[in-house]
C-alpha cells in the first residue's frame, strides 16, 4: 500500500467506522477501524480488512496517525519495525485488560 492514505469515512452515528484504502496497484480495499491508540505521544489506527477469507483469521493492519498540511487525517505506513513491535505490544495489552474485565 502506499505510504500516505488520506482517511476516507462514511460513518452514522452506532456503526462500525468504515475506511477505503487504495494500494500501489490502484485496487481499494474496505477495512474497519478498530481502535486507535496512543502509544509515545502518536496515534495508531488499527483496521482489519472487511473483505477477508471468513474461513482465516483476518490480520489486523496498524497505520500511523498522522495530519496532512491542510490539517486532513492521512494514515502512514509505520516503517521502524521496533515502533510496529512497541504498538502491536500495547494493542495487546489493551485487549488483555479489556478481556479481564
């Protein structure tokens, strides 16, 4: 997917917030926010793609959070691997503690 993916939203009010994001070869694809969060002072968003096989696990996407000069959301690709292990450790976390409760 390209780097910069400027925030696509079609939402009402009770329903999952729904983006389209258009990869390098020009093709869209659905996916649902899940959940943004906060980890070292950035947003994350983290979608899962709709249009998964339902027969295999979908694969959560994590993109960071990040405005444009017009002051747009745009969700870039997160390039630093350790940045990718420290968010994906605290989305874990996240649903550890909601799953105890």
């Amino acid at each position: 997917m390209a780097d910069d993916k400027e925030l696509e939203t079609g939402v009402a009010e009770d329903e999952d917030e729904i983006i389209t994001l258009t990869d390098d070869d020009g093709k869209e694809h659905e996916f649902v926010v899940v959940d943004v969060i906060e980890v070292s002072n950035k947003e994350y968003a983290i979608l899962l793609p709709i249009d998964a096989d339902e027969e295999e696990e979908a694969e959560a996407v994590i993109l960071r959070l990040e405005k444009d000069a017009d002051g747009d959301d745009v969700l870039t690709d997160i390039e630093s691997e350790e940045e990718w292990e420290q968010v994906a450790q605290a989305y874990e976390e996240l649903l550890d503690d909601e799953g105890d409760e």
